[in-house]
C-alpha cells in the first residue's frame, strides 16, 4: 500500500484504519453528511434512481464477494434475488409476518438455495460453473412461474410497504433512509470480510484453488461460504426490492438482468470494494439517462427511427460497454481510479 | 405406443439439432479454449436474419441461403476479430464474460431491427403427415433429422480429409506444436468462430422453420449446453450421442411428466439435467478429465 509522502503508521491499528489520514475522516464524514440528507434536495424522482443503485449495490456487493474475491463465476445472481423478494413476499403477503422477520428469511432461503447451486463449485469452475448457475436462473424462475398457488406465478404477487414496528416506509425517502443504511452496512462488513482470515482464504482460492489446498484451506467450507454470502446477500437486495416496487413478478428477474450483474461489477473492478460502488452507479445512471432522457430526446428529434430503437439500444449499449472494458480496461473504473489518486499523490513529480 | 413413437422421432430431430449447435461450442473450445455463452443469441440472429432475407426482402431460396451463411461465417469473423482476439491468453473469468457482452449486444440488435420479437419463417418442408403403423409423424421432423445427419457427415469429412480441418483439429491437441510447424493459429481462432456461427445458424433455420421465430430460440441456444455437458467439453463424438439423448429426454419427459408436474416442465428438463451431470459426472460421457499441477 502506498502511502503519501509524510504520512507513516506508527502503531498496528494505524496500519489497519481504513479511514487514515484526518482528511479521510473529513472527506468521509462530509460524504455521510451528504448521503443522508439526500431527501432534502433531491427530488422524488432521483430518490427513486438512488434507492435503485441501493438495492442494486447489495446485490453487486454480495456477487462480488463471490465471484470478485473468491472467484466463483454465478451468472444465475437474478435468480438468488429472485428468491429473496419471493420470500419476504410470500411471508409479508401470505402470512402476514413483520417486514423484519422476511428480510431475514429472504436472506437465508436465499443463501440455501445458493448453497444447493454451490455444491458443484466443489469439482468445478469456470466454464462449467458458469453453465451451473444458468440452469439454477432457469430452474428457479421456472419453479417461481410455474407453483402458482404461492408465488402467484405468471400473474405476479403484491408486496405490503416495509414496516418496523407501526412505523410503514411509505414515502420514498423514508425507503432511501431504509436502504441506504443497509447498504452501507453491507459494504461495510464486505469491506471487513475482505480483510480478514475468511476474506483471504477467498482470495487464495481464486489466485490457484489446486495451490490454496495444499496449504490447507478447506476449499469444501469456504466454496460453499461465498456462495452463502454472496447468495445472502442477492436475498437481502430482493427484500428491498420487493418491498420497495410493491409488486413482483418473474419477468423482472431475466438471464439478461444476471448478465448485467456481472457487468457491473467487471466494469467497476473484480475483487476491490470501491468496484461495485462504481460499477453499480456507472451502470444505472447510464440505464436511466439512457432510457429516460436521452432515447426520448433521439425520438422527438429524429422521427425517422425503427420502432426498435428504443427498446433496442439500450442492452447494445450495455453489450458494448461490456466488451469495451474487457478489451481495453479489464481491471474496472477502481483501478483507474487508484492510478487517478497515485498521479495526485506524486504530483507534479510523476516519477 | 403411437404416442410414443411420435415422440421418439421428434425427440430425436429436435436433439440432432441441439447436438448441431453444440458442435459449434466444441470447436471453439477445443481449439481456443473460449467458452462461447453466446450460442442462443447466435441462433436467434441468423434466424431473424433469414427471415428478412426470404420474407422482408422476398430473396429466393437459391439466393437467400448462401447470403445467410455469408451472414453467419461474416458475424463470426468479426467477433473473433474485435472481441477475442484482443483478450488471447486472458483469464477464463475474462473470456466467458466477454462473450455474455456480445450475447447482450447481438440481443439489442435483433430488438432493435426486429421489434415485434415473434414471427413464421415460411414453410422449407412439405406438412403432409407420414403414416407409419398407427402413428402420425409431422414430416418436417424427418426432414430436420435427415439435414442434420447429412450436415453431421460434411463435417466429419471436412475435419478428417480437408486441409484446414486437419489443422484445426492439430490446434486443439497441442496450440504449441502446431506454431511451430507454421500453421496461423489465429486464422485457425477465427476459422473455429465461423464454423460456430455457421452451424448455429443451420441449426436456427431448421428449428425455427418448424417452431416459428420467437426468443425461445435463445433458450434453445442455452440448451446445446446441456448437451455439450452432458457429452464432455471436448468431444465431437460426446456431442452427436448426446444431442438426441437430450433431446429424448426433454420430448419424453415433456409428454409423459406434464400430467404429474406443471405444465412447461419440457422446457426445464435439460437445465435439471445440467444439474444432475454436474453433481455426478461434470465432465460428462466422453468428456477429458483434466489433471491440474499447480
């Protein structure tokens, strides 16, 4: 880790802050300052865009730790979200339990159903897994669509707003409140997890699975805890999401929406906790600029356009975004962004 | 018994094709070792692709088909070119998202020429049933069946007689040795991306001329995994017996499951087979079991 000139650790705990320098401590502070008082100036319509970024970043947040650090490619992550609004829908609707109690069933059910799909990481990887866990997106949208008589298959099932106790998350910035605080926890504790006995055995195993092994890393175990993790996580966000939209139902969890996930995070950066950030902002800022101001613009200006071309060019733009960074910037914005902050560090001595 | 054997003959003509477009698969990977997740995407362009030049543009049979195979060896040039070539000797994770970014791509273009997302192609096989025994078998079934076998042997001739195969198939054995003898791997790279693209294409044609264009072509696509699993990633051979294991299974399980279980359960047999290969046997029937050394 490089370190501005000047600035040196003097004591362990020093050595491990996240938050070094006291312009961090600012910087940082400012920032929270900034995020939770969103409400205040940013209309209904923006906190709407932000409380998606939210949940979408739960979800990238929990991927990544599976995929980005330990290596383990899902490209079924829709689908774990999937069971997660399930879930806390059937239990919130169905049986009327507190919002609470579904976030955390989502979560676990979640996490199993990742479990179940997980079991042939232990053989495989790579390609094979990644074929693995379509079939898991398949199999569970199928079950969702298809077992009626709870999940209100093709129909759709309506979700109650979130409650604690008598207080309903109604408007939409007592929901930003709701999940935003969420997600910063959630990044908080993957940013922990990186660093820690578990966090680094994941790191092991995806540099050389076969080498982690032999020096004594229970692949079985820790396989399987990324997958529980990273699914628990998807449940988590499909909570939110659910209770957030209101009403849910399968088209809205497609392979296409799983393919997007791992865009995210490969264009935010594998294996760093800045890379979702980036890539889940990079990604939904584009989808809704795209979708709302700049197709309609396209559209009034020029009328000649195909009728497609609404629909049409936005999964181009996602594909191409996609391809582009795999080509020319395969570590993700957050490796620029290190190199953005080493230059303003040695600046304007660049050597 | 009718029933049964309507089923058996479908089964067997729907997995000859799945078994076409997974030989697709195999050619990329055994000689560039790059997962090609975009199979379903593949299929459903170069079926849309023959539905504007036969329907929209009216092209004649003798002129719309070596356009759709100019098309389809075109289309994978082009993406072996600018998105493959540019990431050789990347991690797997690299090679197997990249190829997910294409499927996105191509999925926008085809909502973007063709927006109302479901269509016929006209009809290449006469309709008339065929009477055996008892049981009435749709003809165009038998028609699909007897293409892809013919396809099937073209290409084992092609592989085992012609130039180019022989070099392709020296790729796949040994990337090193076939530098050293001076074959252009990288023309061996792009020539294994046309020959996906061209099968995935013949294998589009021949579904969708039965069942219609419509975005279960991507599914069908995503089924010549099960089928490129279930025979071993590396194998032409795993891949013609599996197909219409697969298919059967699907067909079968279709016809014989539906009343015990939801409707639809046809469409996800193949994926819960997937599974099942994967917990027993992942590298499938005939499929290499890699040793790794660290």
């Amino acid at each position: 880790m490089s370190l501005p000139s000047g600035t040196r650790n003097y004591t362990y705990a020093q050595d491990m802050a996240i938050l070094r320098t006291r312009t961090h401590w600012v910087l940082f502070f400012g920032f929270l300052v900034l995020l939770f008082t969103a409400p205040l100036y940013l209309g209904n319509y923006w906190l709407g865009v932000a409380n998606l970024i939210g949940i979408t970043l739960i979800a990238a947040t929990g991927l990544n730790i599976l995929t980005g650090y330990c290596g383990q490619l899902s490209i079924g992550h829709a689908g774990f979200i999937a069971v997660g609004a399930y879930t806390s829908a059937i239990l919130t609707n169905r049986l009327e339990l507190p919002f609470l109690v579904g976030l955390i069933c989502a979560g676990l059910t979640a996490g199993f159903i990742g479990l179940i799909f997980g079991i042939p990481s232990v053989r495989v990887k790579g390609f094979y897994l990644a074929i693995t866990t379509i079939a898991a997106q398949f199999i569970i949208i199928w079950v969702i669509n298809h077992w009626s008589a709870l999940t209100g298959g093709f129909v759709g099932i309506k979700v109650p707003y979130a409650s604690i106790g008598s207080f309903v998350f109604k408007s939409e910035a007592s929901q930003f409140y709701l999940i935003i605080t969420i997600t910063a926890l959630c990044i908080f504790f993957a940013k922990n997890l990186a660093r820690t006995k578990v966090g680094r055995a994941f790191i092991a195993v995806r540099d050389n699975d076969l080498a982690a092994q032999v020096m004594g890393i229970n692949l079985f175990y820790y396989k399987l805890l990324a997958f529980f993790i990273g699914c628990f996580m998807a449940g988590i966000a499909g909570s939110l999401l659910a209770h957030w939209i209101g009403f849910m139902n399968a088209e809205q969890f497609s392979l296409t929406e799983s393919i997007l996930y791992i865009g995210m995070i490969i264009i935010g950066g594998l294996g760093t906790t800045l890379g979702p950030i980036l890539g889940v902002v990079f990604i939904r800022l584009l989808q809704q600029i795209l979708t709302v101001e700049f197709v309609p613009f396209l559209e009034r200006t020029i009328t000649a356009l195909p009728s497609g071309f609404a629909t049409g060019v936005t999964p181009m733009l996602f594909g191409l975004v996609i391809v582009l960074f795999l080509v020319l910037e395969p570590r993700g914005l957050a490796h620029r962004w290190a190199l953005l902050k080493s230059a303003y560090r040695l600046w304007p001595f660049s050597y | 018994m009718a029933e049964l054997f309507q089923l058996l003959i479908t089964g067997i003509a729907v997995g000859m094709v799945y078994a076409l477009i997974a030989l697709g698969f195999v050619v990329v990977w055994k000689s560039s070792s790059v997962a090609n997740l975009a199979l379903g995407q593949l299929v459903l362009f170069s079926s849309w692709f023959t539905y504007g030049m036969l329907v929209q543009a009216k092209f004649p049979l003798w002129l719309a088909f070596p356009l759709v195979i100019i098309f389809a060896l075109a289309l994978g040039w082009l993406i072996e070119r600018f998105a493959l070539r540019p990431l050789i000797a990347q991690p797997i994770l690299s090679l197997i998202t990249v190829t997910l970014g294409i499927a996105y791509f191509i999925e926008g273009i085809v909502t973007f020429i063709w927006p109302w997302s479901v269509d016929a192609l006209p009809r290449l096989f006469p309709i008339e049933p065929l009477h055996i025994g008892d049981a009435v078998v749709s003809q165009e079934y038998v028609w699909v069946a007897c293409i892809s076998l013919l396809v099937f042997g073209l290409l084992t001739a092609f592989f085992r007689y012609h130039k180019m195969g022989i070099a392709m198939r020296a790729t796949a054995d040994d990337q090193m040795a076939v530098q050293a003898c001076g074959i252009p791997v990288t023309r061996i790279f792009s020539m294994s991306w046309m020959f996906a693209c061209l099968v995935a294409a013949i294998g589009g044609v021949l579904i969708s001329s039965i069942g219609g264009i419509t975005h279960g072509l991507v599914e069908t696509g995503l089924k010549a995994f099960s089928v490129v699993i279930l025979g071993g990633l590396n194998s032409f051979a795993g891949a013609i017996i599996a197909g219409p294991i697969i298919g059967l299974a699907e067909n079968l399980g279709g016809g014989y499951l539906t009343p015990f279980l939801w409707a639809g359960v046809k469409d996800i047999i193949p994926f819960v087979i997937i599974i099942i290969v994967m917990l027993i046997k992942p590298y499938g029937l005939f499929g290499e079991v890699r040793i790794e050394r660290i």
